[in-house]
C-alpha cells in the first residue's frame, strides 16, 4: 500500500516532467542529508550549516524570481517545494522561506534594480544570508500601524531606534531587511541593515518549544547608522510591506502541508508495523479512522493550496485568499499531528520516532506570518466589508 500522503497525486500529475524531477532531486535531498541530522540538532536548538552549501546546489533559492541569477519558476513549484522541506523539518524549511521568500522577496519587491543587482544573486547562492525584521517585543499582530522601532532622516544616512522580536536567521544573517516608521511622515519605510552597521546588536532567543533549529534573535537598534542607498528605494508604506506578507503567506500554507504530511508518513509507516494484541495496529478499525481522518484533512490542506498557488500563477491572488489558506492549512495541521501522535502511543512523544517534533513545530505554524484570528479578520473583512480588527 502507499505510504507517501499525495492521495490525489498532485505531485506526479500536475507537474511537468522536469519540475517533478526537482521535486525529486530536492526530496532525495532532504531524505540522505537532513532527515538524519535534525532531531539532533533540534534537540540542541542549533543550526547544522554544513547543509547551506547542498541546498545552493540545489538551484531552488529565489525560485519563481525573474532574473538575478534565479531559476523563474511556478509559484506552484515554489509551494511543492516548501511543502516538501517541511515534510522532512519545518525548521530547515523556516530558514529557506525566511532567505528565499521574506529577505529576497523584500528586495525583490521594493529595491531598486541596484538593490536587486547588488543582493539578490549573491542571496540565490546563500552567500548571504537574509532575515526579516517587522515583529518587536510590543508589537506582533499590530505591526501594521503600531511599529514603535523609528527612523529618521540625518543628511545622507538614516539613524533607527528600536527592537526587533522573533526574528529569524537573526544570529548569523548578514544583511537584515528591517522595517520601521519615518518620524518625518510616519509611514513605515524598509532598510538593508548589514550585521556590521554601528547600533546594530543581537541577542539569540532561547528555550523555545517548538522550530528550535530556528534562530531567532531579538534585535536592539541603538542610534543605528544606515545608509541612504540601503534603504529600500520602492518602499513607501506597509502596503508595500504587506505585498511581501502576500507572498510569503500562501508558502506558509504549503508549509503547514509539508509538517501533516511528515507527520501523516511516519504514523501510518509505524501503525503497520506495531503490533498489539498479535495484529499490526493498521489493521484495527479505530486506528484506521484517525488515519483516514488525517488524510482527509491533508488531501483537503493539498488541494487548496494548489489552487491557492494556482491563483498566484495567474496573477489573481489576493490578501485574502492567502490567509484563507494559511488559516485552514494551520488549524488542520494541528490536527493531523495531534492524531498522529495519538496513534503511536508513548512513541509519539519521543523525538527519534519523528512525529513529536512535527506537533511541536504545527505550533510556530499556528502563530507565524498572522496568527489565526489576524488572517480570520483579513478574510472577514473582504467578505463583508467591515473590518474588525479595532
Ligand atoms: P500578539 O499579537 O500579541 O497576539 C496574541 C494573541 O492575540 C494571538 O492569539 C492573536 O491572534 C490575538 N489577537 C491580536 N490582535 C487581535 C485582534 N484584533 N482580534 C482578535 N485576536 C487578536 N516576525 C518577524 O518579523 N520576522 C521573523 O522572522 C519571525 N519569525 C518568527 C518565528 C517564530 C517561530 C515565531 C513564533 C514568530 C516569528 N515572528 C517573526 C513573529 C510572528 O510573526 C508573530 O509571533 C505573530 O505576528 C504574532 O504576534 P505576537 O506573537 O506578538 O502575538
């Protein structure tokens, strides 16, 4: 019987011949070099950068980009293939979605064609690494009218105050995309923060329950010094931040596919091979109902987002579709990973059967890029036209 969670077979289908071969080539990857190494590194809430020059070989970083050195890829690709790191670790997918979509997109976006000229082919092959600062330690959900961090306008340089919370890649990026709000006409403006800028500290954050591989760090801007050609040249207002959030989102979506379906793979691979009472515990009626039921909810998660990236495809995606899926695709994972868990009694909880640290990491998901009330009310608002969110 199939073990692999792709029910409907969105991958072997829909794909042309050599996007399934990179889904392939990325998952032969993932299953010799990381699968191996993570609950270790998870376990000692370290980041095992001997996989960085494997993964630039793997040509995927800045996929769907146009020029710079980037492949130019679907947004479908692009959700496969977040889906299939996370498959294996979410956290290894984390430090991808925050280089590849967060940081690049952010140039990608807003950045003059110098700014793009001058980061992102160096990005594409992670010889810089990029992280994405927004969130502080007062302001999460109301980042967008709330950023407290401030800059302003001295000469030729910009001078930022302020903290940056849950910022990932934050301890050994070298360039930080940080965004903060001009005292002048207090809209919110974006800047390239180099890791060696004047002001510029951080502090790694520790004793987290869940993407432990993660690095995320807490971040003080002390009168730091940036310079004019730093800032990012076509970001004039968290409008323009949001079409970055838009982006990345729908790969949250397919993120949260990735972790059920590691989760999914592992429970049933096990529920066929545990016996109890002299049968494999598959064979159990009851057991079989909480697989289907992952199933159920993981097919359901797969089919959305492939509309969902379908959508970006063609050039039809909204705020509000994305967060649909990032809502959905969250609130079921945590589903999936919780009866996938169940079904391997106390094994479920010890990292080495790997489906704990799958329902560890489902918890990041939940509160990442939008938690799920945020998402909710985007949704709400476009479908009655009244927002809630004060
Ligand atoms: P809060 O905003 O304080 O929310 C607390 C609760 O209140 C939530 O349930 C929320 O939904 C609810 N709530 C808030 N407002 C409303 C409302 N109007 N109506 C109803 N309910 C509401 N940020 C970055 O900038 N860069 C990163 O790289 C990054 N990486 C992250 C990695 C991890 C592992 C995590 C956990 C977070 C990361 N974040 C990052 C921050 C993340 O985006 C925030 O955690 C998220 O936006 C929520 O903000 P908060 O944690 O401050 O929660």
């Amino acid at each position: 019987p199939p073990i692999e969670g792709d029910f409907y077979h969105l991958g072997d289908e829909a794909l042309k011949d050599e996007d399934r071969a990179l889904q392939l080539k990325v998952r032969a990857f993932l299953e010799a070099e990381v699968k191996p190494i993570v609950n270790e590194y998870w376990n000692r809430a370290e980041f095992p950068f001997e996989i960085i020059p494997k993964l630039a070989e793997l040509n995927i970083c800045g996929l769907t980009y146009k020029g710079y050195g980037c492949p130019g890829k679907s947004n479908l690709m692009e959700g496969i293939l977040a889906m299939e790191m996370a498959r294996i670790d979410t956290s290894i997918s984390t430090f991808f979605g925050v280089q590849s979509g967060l940081a690049m997109g952010s140039i990608y976006l807003c950045g003059s064609e110098e700014q793009k000229q001058q980061w992102l082919p160096q990005m594409q092959k992670f010889k810089v690494i990029g992280a994405f600062g927004l969130t502080e330690p007062e302001v999460g959900s109301a980042a967008a009218g709330g950023l407290t961090t401030t800059c302003k306008r001295v000469g030729d340089k910009w001078v930022l105050n302020g903290q940056k919370k849950w910022i990932g890649n934050a301890t050994f990026a070298d360039i930080l995309i940080i965004w903060a709000r001009d005292e002048a006409d207090n809209e919110v403006k974006g800047f390239i923060v180099k890791k060696d800028n004047p002001g510029f500290a951080v502090e790694k954050m520790k004793d987290k329950m869940a993407l432990r591989i993660v690095q995320n760090g807490i971040i003080t801007l002390t009168n730091c010094e940036v310079e004019e050609v730093d800032r990012l040249q076509n970001a004039n207002s968290f409008k323009d931040t949001a079409k970055v959030l838009q982006m990345t989102r729908a790969g949250v979506a397919w993120q949260a596919v990735g972790c059920a379906r590691g989760a999914y793979e592992n429970a049933l691979d096990y529920t066929r091979t545990r016996k109890q009472f002299g049968k494999p515990i598959a064979s159990f009626q009851l057991i079989q109902n909480h697989l289907v039921e992952m199933l159920s909810n993981l097919t359901a998660m797969q089919t959305l987002c492939f509309r969902l990236s379908q959508l970006q495809d063609q050039g039809l995606l909204k705020d509000e579709h994305a967060s649909l899926a990032k809502v959905f695709c969250s609130l079921r994972t945590r589903d999936v990973v919780s009866k996938a868990r169940e079904v391997m009694g106390g094994n479920g909880i010890l990292l080495e059967y790997n489906v704990a640290r799958f329902v560890a990491d489902a918890e990041a998901i939940y509160s990442y890029e939008g938690t799920k009330e945020i998402n909710t009310l985007i949704v709400g608002r476009a479908i009655t036209g009244f927002s809630a969110f004060v």
